[in-house]
C-alpha cells in the first residue's frame, strides 16, 4: 500500500467517525474568513488527483459558502400567486459557486479546480487550486482565462454533463446536426 492510500483512509475514517480533531478544524474554519489562503492542502490524495503540484505558482484557497435553501427577495409589484414563493432553485453547485468567488477575490490567479473538505449544519467547505499563469507556462493561457465561469473546472463539466464516456457519451443534438449540414443518415 501507497502512502496516498493511507491518507484517504484516514481522510474519511475522520469524518465518518466524526472525530474530535476534524470537529476542532471545523469550528476553526467556521470562524475564519469565507476565502483563506491555506499553506498546504487537507486532502493531499484529492489535491494531487486534480492537477496540485508543491510548486511555485500553485495556490490553495479554503472557501466557506452557506448550505442550505437560496432564500428569495420579498415580492415586489403586489401580492400575486406568480410572486408568491420564498426559495428559487439555483442553476450552480455550492463547490461551482465558492470557485467563481475564489476566481472574483484573486485576480491574478485562476481556478484550476476545488474540492470537498466538510461541511457542518451551515456551511461547506471547499479547497480550491488556484495557479498563477504568469509562473505556471506549461498551460495555454486561452485555455486559462476564465475557467471558473466558462464551466472548464472539473465541477463545471460534472454540471454540463460531460463526465460521460463509451455509450453514455454526449450525443450531437439535432439541431446541431441540421445546423452543419450533418443531417444524413448514417448505416
């Protein structure tokens, strides 16, 4: 067994058991700010998995965003039945959130990708990694701008549907076929 093993193993056996220590971080990062910056990640197993390096130019950022429903403005323009409802259904993910507001906060820096590190009754907690493109040259910087809000993070995929592969793959819709002149039929 890897070391990496060993170090997811305890990840979740700490949460699961809700050990005192993981409660003891998460008290303390309730009371932090909504965006630190972190000098090393709490999941090295995951950070590493989505592109993290102990490099200069590679920035890791714990974000605190609110659970629960997306509570609605008061009505305005009379009491109708049309305006006459308190939660809206959100279109982004808690984790798609935090990494467009990590991407707001640092300029100068962008999302590479983020992950989950808990949660208790009013908040989650994600880590994000961030990358600085004037240091990290290995990328190419149209590919970079941006990614947090163009749904090119690993989350933003998940929410276009684009984790799919062999016969779930995405389909071409029609539409798109007409558009292009594609509409024959294929044997």
């Amino acid at each position: 067994m890897g070391a990496y093993k060993y170090i997811k193993e305890n990840f979740e056996k700490e949460y699961k058991e809700k050990n005192p220590l993981y409660k003891q971080k998460v008290v303390e990062w309730r009371k932090g700010n909504v965006i630190e910056r972190v000098e090393y990640p709490t999941n090295l197993l995951r950070a590493r998995t989505l592109g993290y390096k102990a490099k200069n130019g590679y920035v890791i950022l714990r974000a605190k965003i609110g659970r629960g429903k997306r509570k609605r403005q008061k009505p305005w323009g009379g009491r109708k039945p049309r305006h006459n409802y308190r939660f809206v259904q959100s279109q982004l993910s808690l984790q798609t959130l935090s990494e467009q507001r990590a991407a707001r906060v640092y300029k100068n820096l962008e999302v590479l990708n983020s992950y989950w590190i808990g949660e208790d009754g009013n908040y989650k907690f994600f880590e994000i990694i961030m990358i600085d493109p004037t240091i990290v040259k290995n990328i190419p910087i149209s590919y970079i701008r941006g990614r947090a809000f163009r749904g090119l993070t690993s989350q933003g995929k998940k929410a276009r549907s684009l984790r799919a592969f062999g016969k779930r793959k995405q389909r071409i819709p029609k539409i798109e076929l007409v558009r292009n002149n594609l509409g024959r039929k294929v044997k």
